[in-house]
C-alpha cells in the first residue's frame, strides 16, 4: 500500500487492473485501517477515472456472493448517496411502487453513510430480513414482486471497509460503486448519481454491458428525480433532459421532500406515502422514479410510466408489497 499511496500523492493514475489489486488486497485484510482511509481519502481530493472506477467495480463483483434472480428480468432502482440533500427514502419507496406495478425489483442497499437513514435503516425498521440465502430471496421475488439485498452480506470484500466509511461519515468512491456491484447482476437499471461528471462515467460503462440502464442527475444536486428543477437522463437509446411537466406535474420546493430527523421519522414518511397519506409532491416524486424505472424496462415514455406507478400507489399494490415482504421476514 505504500507504493500505491506513494504514486496518488505524486499525481499517478491507477491503472484498472492495480486498482481491481488494491480492493482485492482490502478484502483480503492485507491493509490497517489508516492505510484505507488515507487511499479512501486520496478519492475525496481528486475525481476517480473511469479506470480506476471499472477496477474498483470488477474487483467487488468477483468477490461478490452472486445470486441469480435472472428468470424475474428485475430492475434495481438505486442511487448513489453523498449527494448532501437528506431527501426521504425515494428510491426505496419508488422499489415498492416499481414492484406493485407488475415489474420485478432487486433492490440493493445499505445503510446511511453520509445520510441520516439509507435504505437498509428504514427496511430494517420496518421489520424486513435480511438475508442472502437464493431460497427466500427468490421467494421474496416470487411472491412480494421485489426482494432487498443488503450490500454487507453480499460484499464480504466491504467488511473492512465499513467501519472507516462510518467514521469518516461522508461520501467515498464506495457511493459511487454501490449502484454497480449489485449481487444479482440485474439487466435493467435505474441509478441516480450526485454528479453530472459521474453521470458521464457509468453512462460510458453502461454502455459495455447488456444493460437496459437509466442514469439520472437532477441538476441541482440530487441524485434522482427530485422535481426541483430539471433532470438530466443518459440511456442506452438517449441523452435527454427531464422536466416535472414530462410527468404532467407541477415542480416541487426542496423543503417538500426532506427525509426525517431519525430513522424512525424517516419510516413514518415512507409509510405514509405509501399508505396513500403522502403529499402530492412527496407522490408525484416517487411516482415520477418508479415510473421511470417502469419505463426503462418497459421501453416506454416517462409520462406512461409514471401514469402505471401513480396507480400502483392509489391503489395499494405499492403496500401490498411491503406487507408480503413484512409476512416472509416473520
């Protein structure tokens, strides 16, 4: 690791497969913790390139427990964190929706970083297990329409790593892997990043795969759909610029989707909304994720996909979803 910290300090770019060697090398216990946060940190000064990024990936999905849910074409509808803006669970909730319109989700997830509750904290909460056994995860599929796959379980080479991630508490280059390494290596993604640099990069890594792929950043900082303002989209067939009225919705104020103070806050908006007792910005920028999710599986407009989630929400197939999901965690 001295070597390696010796050529960042002096400017050098990693090569992919040095920087595929560093993460196998983490995952192996071959490093202190201060040798990791100070190549954590490295990333935090300068960008990553897109071969250092394409290393760290490859290194994390041949460590990964893989598990095949192939036979469901699932979706996973992921974003990257660390963008600072503390919203509620979007992109979780937009799973559920996803899942209740008829379209099979992996979601994968952790827990918050650099926010206040990640996905993992408020399923957690709301009593969902936690497991990377194939039998009840394809039964969570099978029966609930979506299954959640906790990063940690899957990702042993992360077991070193996530103490200093939670004690440096902001965003790494670990946020922007997230998205890429999920375990069940979906065909279909929905993945918001934090910037419009990043945007670019999977953008082009996206493209070396099979991937039906969105990729999503709002431009003023949020990393999905955040009806605040405009979002730029990159897909296999596009490049385009989203507006609220794509979706037939008014914009929204930034102070209409903030998350909640405490975990336990945050699992009272999610079962608000989708218990129906949402705000209409709150709905409109869930419905507005799932629906683009919708739409990228199903090769259809952003206006018909937020019209088939908009229905999975009112009428509760959205919360079916969970509560199967609840009763399979018991």
């Amino acid at each position: 690791m001295k070597e390696i910290l010796n050529r960042l300090i002096n400017h050098d770019i990693l090569p992919k497969e040095d920087a595929k060697q560093v993460l196998v090398n983490i995952a192996k216990g071959n490093y202190n913790t201060s040798q990791i946060a100070a190549f954590l940190t490295v990333y935090m000064m300068r960008s990553v390139t897109i071969e250092e990024l394409e290393g760290f990936r490859d290194a994390l999905l041949e460590l990964c427990l893989a598990v095949d849910l192939s036979a469901y074409n699932p979706v996973d509808l992921c974003g990257t964190g660390g963008d600072g803006k503390d919203t509620f669970n979007i992109s979780t909730l937009a799973s559920f929706i996803t899942a209740g319109a008829g379209i099979k989700v992996t979601k994968h997830g952790n827990y918050g970083v650099s926010s206040k509750c990640g996905s993992s904290n408020v399923m957690e909460f709301l009593g969902i297990k936690f497991s990377n056994e194939a039998d009840f995860l394809e039964k969570s599929i099978d029966r609930a329409g979506i299954c959640v796959l906790h990063a940690p379980l899957f990702h042993p080479a992360m077991k070193n790593v996530a103490p200093i991630r939670r004690e440096l508490a902001v965003k790494t280059f670990f946020n922007m892997l997230g998205p890429m390494v999920n375990p069940a290596f979906p065909k279909n993604q929905m993945v918001g990043v934090f910037n419009l640099e990043l945007a670019r990069m999977y953008g082009y890594l996206y493209q070396n795969t099979d991937k039906q792929f969105t990729i999503l950043h709002a431009l003023d900082g949020y990393d999905e759909i955040s009806l605040t303002g405009d979002t730029k989209t990159i897909s296999n067939l596009t490049e385009a610029m989203l507006k609220p009225s794509d979706f037939g919705v008014d914009s929204v104020l930034r102070s209409d989707i903030v998350g909640g103070e405490s975990i336990g806050e945050s699992a009272q908006i999610f079962m608000n909304v989708l218990q129906g007792k949402g705000t209409e910005p709150q709905n409109n920028v869930v419905c507005a994720n799932a629906g683009m999710a919708i739409a990228t599986v199903e090769g259809t407009s952003p206006k018909a996909g937020f019209e088939k989630a908009k229905e999975s929400l009112l009428n509760g197939n959205g919360l079916k979803a969970l509560r199967k999901l609840q009763e399979l965690s018991r």
